[in-house]
C-alpha cells in the first residue's frame, strides 16, 4: 500500500469527547480536510455552532476558524466512506475492577467497519484512544476487518497515543515531546509524516503494543512523582522543611527533571487515577502485583483528608464552621471535576457538620449536580465573607491575587492545597 502525500485526502476522527474535538480541530487547523463523527446529536450541533461542549482554551476559536470550510461534525458515519485515515478517540472508562471498559471502543469499531464496507481504497485506522497493550491487535484489528470484509493488504492499523493536558490540550497537540507511531507497516512513517506535516516533535517508531503501553507508563510515572512529592512533602512538614525547595534541588539533576513535582492535595482528573488503576489491573492479570502502583493511588487516597485533620486540630472540631472552598476542579483553568481532590474533601467537611460556601471560576454547574447542598457564591471575595476558614484548592490565578479579601473572613484560618497564595497568613497542606 503506498501513501501519496495528496493533502485532499479526509480524516474521520471518532468520538467528539475531550481528545477528539482537539484532535480534530488541530488537524483542520493544520491544513486537513476532517469530519468530527459523535453519535451524540446535541454535541454535534453545538461543535458545529462554535461551541465546544468542554472548556479548554482556544477551542473555540479553533473551531469557528476551520468550521465550514475544512473541519465538519456530524452523528453519522458517512465521511468514513470518502476518508483515507480513521482516528478512534472514544473514552475508555474504567470498570468495577478497574481494568478498561472497552464497549465504546468496540461500538467505534463496528460502526466504522460497517462505513468502511463502502470504502474500497486503502485505509488508516488509527488508536488514540488509551487501551491496554495488546487492543488494538486482539479487538480492533479483527473487529473491523469482519466488519468492513475488508483486507490487512489494504487496511493498516496504527496506535497513536495522545498526551494532551486539559487546559493546554492545543499547544500540547502543536508542540508535543514525541509522537509515538505503534504498527508493524512500513508505511507508518510516511503517513505519521503525512498526518502531522507542520508539527516539529520526535517520532517514535513502536510495536502497537509497545505503543499502547506507553501511554499507560507515561502516566503512571507523572503520577508516581506527585505522589512521591507529596509523602516527602508530609515528612518535610513535619521536620520544618519546605518541601517545594528540596524538590527544586532535586530536579536540578538531569536525570531527574524538575516538572510534575508540585506537592499538594493530589491528583485528580479522567486520566492518571483511571489509568494507573488500569495498570494495576494490568499487572494482576499479567500475574505480577502492581505495589509501588498501589502505593501510588493510596497516598493519593488519603492526601486530601490531611487538610480535613489540619483543621479539626486548629477548631477541635468543625460542626457548625463555615469553610470557604476556593477551586473545585481537578485542577486550574478546566471545569471537569471528575476525580476531583474537591470532592472526598466536600464530602468529609459535610459528614463533620461544616457548613460549606463554593467558589470556583469555571466549575460550580458541575459541582452543584454532585453537591446541591453546597451555598455557590459568585467570587472569591463572596466565598470569604464570614468564613471561619478557607482551603484553596487549584492553582488558579485569581487565587494568587487574594489579599485584602481575607480581611472579610471571621477568623483567619487559610490552608492551601495547591502552592499558589502569596498572602503570609496561609498554612500548606504539605510545607
Ligand atoms: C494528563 C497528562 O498530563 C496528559 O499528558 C495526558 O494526555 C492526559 O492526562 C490523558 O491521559 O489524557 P490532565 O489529566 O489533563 O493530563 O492533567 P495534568 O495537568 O497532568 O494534571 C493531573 C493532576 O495532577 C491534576 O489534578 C494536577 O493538579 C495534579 N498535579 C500535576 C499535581 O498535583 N502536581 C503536579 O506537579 C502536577
């Protein structure tokens, strides 16, 4: 099978969630003809209006400079059949156990077999999606070779994992580390090449498995040296040590690197908790026992109630205390708060009888469907008004401005879970 470099050729990216919609419009930006497809209707009007159904910055300008003229979404499969490229991005959630929930996956292949009966060109199923070493081989491969009836002479398959963060998904997407291209084709590099023309990064060339592999490593290692910093952090604290210096003098050694160090509350996010527990999972049924893994998500478990402690030590006792709760997100600039630190921290404050005021720049719709119970008030300032304590709890950067604001709380109890207030009254969760 040869890949002409002809830019006319189309791309369907599969699944209008977080990855897809980025994908999507980057590629569009970057010169291709692509179709968004989302079995969801609502979605796909609202993406095809310029409004993206997540918020992340530059999307919908993204969006309104390449709709109607190299970038469409629709609900069905139909642009399957005019493209020469796939990319699979639906989610891939956790089950009970923890391992992948991979029916999404499985509901992709089927509908894009099924499309793909019409196309008799060559084509590109691309993975980006994250799944366990071995999906794409064992499921999607054989899945949508039944499906279409089609041949592996004239179908390749490739993983392409994505490494995007919420909040700077697009220049993730524009200037990545690497790109990581699993197949066993030689036409991999010239699509890769193809696909990602404009884009300066690396390119790995992997197994599939060794691809799909990386993904889940990547994450769990960013998620190790959290929690690492964390529990060295609570050690810090305690001897009188200010966890953020060490940790600077110990990324200074190359080997090591100074990013994803932040000590705080922990980690949240769809991502790191799901993917780390599909890792552990992983290695159980490999036979082997995940325990710096477990280590990892069980530090992660119990960081948040450190702040819960802290205050009941300073109060002896948190009935009736009104608690101002500054970032309720996983994190800054995203209005996702799934796995939020917020929430196991919410729900022991309301087990304790705290009375609770939320403030959160882009979250609070999200969080009032979890905790309706919860007084949401327009600001900072507001949240502070007569508070007998304040925990802050994403680095965003209104928060570091707060200052004269703590002057409206009743008593001054200021704890930080995230290192971002320059105010000096402020206590760490961890420094
Ligand atoms: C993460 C990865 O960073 C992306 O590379 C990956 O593509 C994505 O998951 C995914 O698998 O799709 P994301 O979940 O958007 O991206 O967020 P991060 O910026 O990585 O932050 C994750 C969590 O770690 C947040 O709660 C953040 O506050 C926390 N964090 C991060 C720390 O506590 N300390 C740090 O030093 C850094």
């Amino acid at each position: 099978m040869t890949c002409s470099s002809d830019s006319t050729k189309q791309i369907s990216v599969i699944g209008g969630g977080y990855v897809g919609l980025v994908t999507a419009a980057c590629l569009a930006d970057l010169g291709h003809m692509v179709t968004l497809i989302d079995i969801d209707e609502e979605k796909i009007r609202a993406i095809n209006a310029a409004r993206s159904p997540v918020a992340e910055s530059g999307l919908n300008e993204l969006l309104a400079k390449n709709l109607g003229k190299n970038l469409i979404a629709s609900s069905d499969y139909e642009s399957v059949k005019r493209s020469y490229l796939s990319i699979i991005c639906v989610n891939t959630p956790a089950t009970q156990t923890g391992s992948a929930d991979l029916s999404s996956i499985e509901a992709a292949c089927l509908s894009l077999g099924h499309a793909l009966r019409c196309n008799s060109g060559d084509h590109v199923v691309v993975t980006k999606s994250t799944v366990p070493p071995g999906t794409t081989e064992s499921l999607i491969q054989p899945l949508v070779l039944r499906t279409s009836g089609r041949s592996d002479k004239n179908t390749i398959f490739l993983s392409n994992p994505e490494f995007l963060r919420e909040g700077s998904a697009i220049s993730d997407f524009m200037s990545p580390d690497r790109i990581i291209a699993g197949s066993n084709n030689d036409a991999s590099s010239e699509i890769i090449s193809w696909l990602y023309a404009g884009i300066s990064a690396p390119v790995m060339f992997t197994s599939v498995k060794t691809a799909e592999m990386s993904k889940y490593v990547t994450n769990a290692f960013l998620a190790t040296k959290i929690s690492f910093s964390n529990e060295i952090g609570n050690v810090c604290k305690r001897l009188g040590i200010d966890v953020y210096e060490v940790m600077q003098c110990v990324g200074m050694d190359h080997r090591i690197s100074p990013h994803f160090f932040n000590a705080g509350v922990g980690f949240g996010g769809a991502c790191f908790p799901k993917d780390i527990r599909a890792l552990i999972s992983l290695a159980e049924e490999s036979g082997e026992t995940s325990r710096l893994l477990q280590a990892v998500m069980d530090i992660n478990r119990t960081q948040p109630y450190r702040i819960v402690h802290q205050l009941e030590n300073e109060f002896g006792g948190l009935a009736g205390k009104r608690i101002a709760l500054l970032g309720l997100a996983f994190k800054a600039a995203t209005d996702d708060i799934r796995e939020s630190r917020a929430i196991p921290i919410i729900q022991a404050f309301l087990e304790k009888g705290a009375v609770l005021v939320g403030y959160d720049p882009l979250a609070m719709e999200n969080m009032k469907k979890l905790f309706p119970e919860i007084d949401y008030v327009k600001s900072s300032s507001d949240a502070l008004q007569g508070a007998d304590a304040c925990i802050v709890l994403t680095e965003s950067p209104e928060f570091a401005a707060l200052n004269g604001e703590f002057d409206q709380m009743n008593t001054r109890m200021i704890i930080e879970g995230r290192r971002i207030l320059q105010t000096k009254e402020k206590q760490g969760i961890c420094w």
